[in-house]
C-alpha cells in the first residue's frame, strides 16, 4: 500500500478532467477545451510515474494495490492493483492519450471539447482495465470503453462513420456478453469476483473448456484475431486520426492482456488442450493477413491489416507450452508494447498526410520526401520499425516469439518468420509509392514539412521505438517474475481430484 491511491488517480483524474472539458470547454472557446485537455492527459501521465520508479521487480504479487467494498450483496470489489505484465500498459494508456490531445490540438474545429473529452474518458477508462483485480470491475470498465470509442468513430470519422462505429460496437459487445456468462458462472461456484480465488478454482474440464470458449470470443474479437478481424479495417479508416492510434495502441490490448489475466490461469487445463487451435488462427493471421495488406490501395487500412497481423504474434506467443513458454510469452508482451509505440506512430503519420491533403490513396502521392524531407525521416524509421527491422522495438518482440516458435516446432517457427518478409515486402511498397521518386502532382509539390507540434509528437514515438529496440531490457525486467508466476499457474492443473 502507498501513501495515495496511485491507480485510482489514473482512472479517475482524466475522467474528471473530461468532465470538466464537457462543462467548460464549448465551441465558441474551443481554446478553453484544448489546454484542459491537455493538463488533464498530462497530469494523468505524470501520476503514472512512480508506477515505474517504485515497482519491485522481485515480486509477483499486486502492487500499488488499493481495495475497497463496492457491492456487499455480491461480494464484488473496487480491488485495483499492478503486476509486472500489467504495468506498462498503463503508463502507455497515459502516454498515449497525452499524444493523442497534442495530435488533435488543430486538427480537430468541429465539436472540439467533445472531442477531447471522449478521449480522456476512455484512457481513465482503459487504465482501469489494465489495474483492475476484480472479475465484475474489470468487465464494467472493459465495457465502458465502447461508448466513448464508438462517439469518436461516429461523430468525428469519415463518410462511413456510422456503419464502422455500430459494426465496432456490435462485434466487441456480442463477444463480450458470453464473457459475462462465464463471469456468472465463476461467481456462482466461488461466490466471489474476486481474480486471484477464480485463478485458485478447481474447475472440471468441460466447464473449462466452454469458459475458454467464452473468454476467447470476448477477447478475440478485441484483439482482433482471424476470423472475427473484420470489422477492425472498417473501425480504422473511418476513425479520425486520434481513434486509430488509440484504437491500435491501446484498445487492441485489453483483448490479448484479457487473455493473460483470465483465459490462461482460470482454465489452464483448456489452455493446453485447445493451444493447438489458437496457434493456427494465429499463424493464419501473420501469414494470410499480410497477404491481404500487399493488396490495399488505402493507406490506412493497409497499416490496419498490418496491426492484425502483428497482434497476431502476441496470440502465438501466449499459446506456445513448453520449455520456451516465458521467452514465448515475455515476447508476445513486448511485442504489445511495441504495437503501441509503432502502430500508433504509422497512423499519425497517414493523419500528416490526409491533414494535408485529405485522401489516403497510396495513388494519389508520390515524391513526398522532396517536399517533406523531415517527416519522410520520421516515416522512413517506423516503416523500418514495423518491418521488424534490428534496432527497432518492432524487432524486440517478433525475435523472441519467433525464437520460442522455432524451438517449439520448425514449422510453427517458420510460418511465423515468412511474415517477416510479407511485413517488408507491404510496408516498404507503401513507402516508395508514397514517398520515393519525382513529385507525382502539384497537391504534392504544395505540400509543407511538419509543424513543431507534429515533430514534437513524432519525435516521442520515435524515441521510444528506437530506445525500446536498442535497450528493452528496463521493460523485460519488469515482467520476469509476473510471466513465471503466471506460467505456474498455466502448468498446474486446475481439475478436481476426481477428474
């Protein structure tokens, strides 16, 4: 316990702060909503800090843990606290937000304090998901985060804003429902909502069995994975820029860590029966995906497509037993991390561009570098990045699962490399359309570099990306003992006696 509330400030500070937005900020003084929003996002990426400089590495247990009763009736809990798989995710969800506040500041003219206030409600939000220990807690902010997603896609998105955001919402909510199922039936064998007694549970293998099944079409629709991936192209090219990189750094999170705080240690037993399955879903999603993104005349949703087949790494790695599980694991982790850094990095870019020049048609560029020579720079290093490209985050993680894979079985590891060439062969196809060569047109010859608050941003991400890529080790340390606890639960079985 801490002399404050770490985690609830995280949460609560810029939902506040969102609510204010809403109550100061109007479209007269859109000025007024962007500099709260703003001090808001970053004093909620401040208060993350000391999650960093005082976490204890030596230690599975929750940290910065803070619980309190909620609902007596049920036992249910307001129990937040952090290990070393949840950790950075929250310091990302602030970062990001803070991002995604600068991005906007002149972008966005229609509806502006709305605008921002969507945002920092939905990173209090996703803080939330990633600090709650509690099943009812986790499930009620898990939810929550699709009503100010679907705002920022149906309002602020392009011409088919409407039918991305209700496909968003109808595809993440089906799923999430059967989740809420399973959480019932949980509750009515232990009594309680309470994380750590459900991971404890002994539960029979057919129960196990249909809670996986469960659990897998919540979080696999969030991840998203093959074949419920559908309706993340959509989401993507009509949210504004802001909702993609949130979307693709942060929300696409919640599904895979949904997988590590509930699916794998409350039914280990299914875990490994049906791992062979998930892994084949995963492998069709790096190889098959990144197929379908080699043929994307929309720039936008060639990266979107890309962003499936990298999460599809993450699932991979979490599914593959054996003696090269936590390599495996740690790898599919990092992996997220770095999503969130260099996915969150392409789409700004892709917004420089349509601010600019209002399409996103690989067709319509051409010769970008001649008149954009520094933010073809900053292009160029999270092309490279998304590549997987040595000295990148992008490489950190892909290595390692990839590594795990090929100690797991040849093919598996194989299959997850090909990717690696599909992943270059999409992405730099991309860049030497839109950038390479002589000035495709006169929109083009009129184009101006990046403004300062464009290069201030860029220039966050690009140091991340790379810092992580060169020196990962500050966030592989973190996660060490967390992955190992986890992996023991994984390799217990959680069947009675009788069985």
């Amino acid at each position: 316990m801490h002399a404050y509330p770490i985690l609830s400030i995280a949460i609560w500070l810029p939902i506040v702060f969102g609510v204010l937005v809403l109550a100061v900020g109007s479209d007269r003084n859109p000025g007024t909503a962007r500099w709260l929003a703003l001090i808001g996002s970053l004093l909620g990426f401040l208060v993350t800090i000391p999650l960093i400089s005082g976490f204890d590495v030596s230690t599975a247990d929750l940290q910065f843990a803070e619980k309190s009763s909620w609902i007596d009736r049920f036992n249910i809990t307001y129990h937040l606290g952090v290990d070393g798989i949840s950790m950075w995710f929250v310091v990302l969800t602030a970062l990001i937000t803070v991002i995604v506040v600068v991005a906007g500041w002149q972008v966005i003219t229609k509806n502006v304090a709305q605008y921002m206030a969507a945002f920092l409600i939905l990173s209090g939000l996703m803080v939330g998901v990633f600090s709650a220990a509690d099943g009812m807690l986790f499930y009620v902010f898990f939810e929550a985060t699709l009503i100010p997603m679907y705002i920022i896609i149906g309002v602020w998105g392009g011409q088919n804003r409407v039918y991305a955001a209700f496909k968003f919402f109808l595809y993440t909510l089906a799923g999430s429902l059967l989740m809420l199922i399973a959480l019932l039936y949980l509750y009515r064998e232990t009594g309680t909502f309470d994380l750590a007694t459900w991971q404890a549970a002994k539960i029979p293998m057919t129960p196990q069995i249909l809670l996986f099944i469960a659990f897998f079409f919540a979080f696999a629709v969030k991840v998203p994975m093959w074949p419920v991936h559908t309706w993340l192209p959509d989401a993507h090219v009509e949210a504004p820029t802001g909702g993609s990189v949130v979307l693709a750094a942060i929300m696409l999170k919640l599904g895979a860590y949904g997988f590590l705080r509930f699916s794998l240690p409350i039914a280990p037993d299914a875990s490994h029966y049906l791992a062979p399955v998930i892994i084949t879903l995963s492998l069709i999603a790096v190889i098959y995906i990144g197929l379908v993104a080699m043929v994307q005349a929309d720039m936008k949703k060639l990266v979107a497509y890309s962003s499936i087949a990298h999460m599809g790494f993450v699932t991979l790695g979490f599914f593959m037993f054996g003696e090269s599980s936590k390599l495996a694991m740690e790898g599919g982790i990092v992996q997220m991390i770095s999503h969130g850094f260099v996915s969150g990095a392409m789409f700004l870019c892709i917004g420089v561009l349509y601010d600019r020049m209002h399409t996103r048609q690989i067709a319509d560029y051409g010769g970008v570098v001649n008149t954009m020579p520094k933010f073809a720079a900053f292009a160029m290093l999270f092309a490279m990045a998304n590549c997987g490209l040595p000295g990148t985050s992008g490489f950190v993680g892909e290595f390692m699962v990839i590594l795990a894979a090929v100690k797991f079985n040849f093919w598996i590891g194989f299959g997850a490399a090909f990717t690696l060439i599909l992943g270059a062969a999409y992405t730099l196809w991309m860049y030497k359309r839109v950038y390479f060569g002589a000035i495709a047109n006169d929109h083009v010859r009129e184009l101006k570099d990046i403004s300062c608050r464009e290069y201030l941003v860029l220039g966050v991400l690009a140091l991340m990306t790379l810092f992580m890529g060169l020196y990962p080790k500050p966030f592989t340390d973190v996660m060490h003992v967390s992955v190992d606890n986890l992996l023991s639960h994984v390799a217990v079985s959680k069947l009675p006696l009788s069985q």
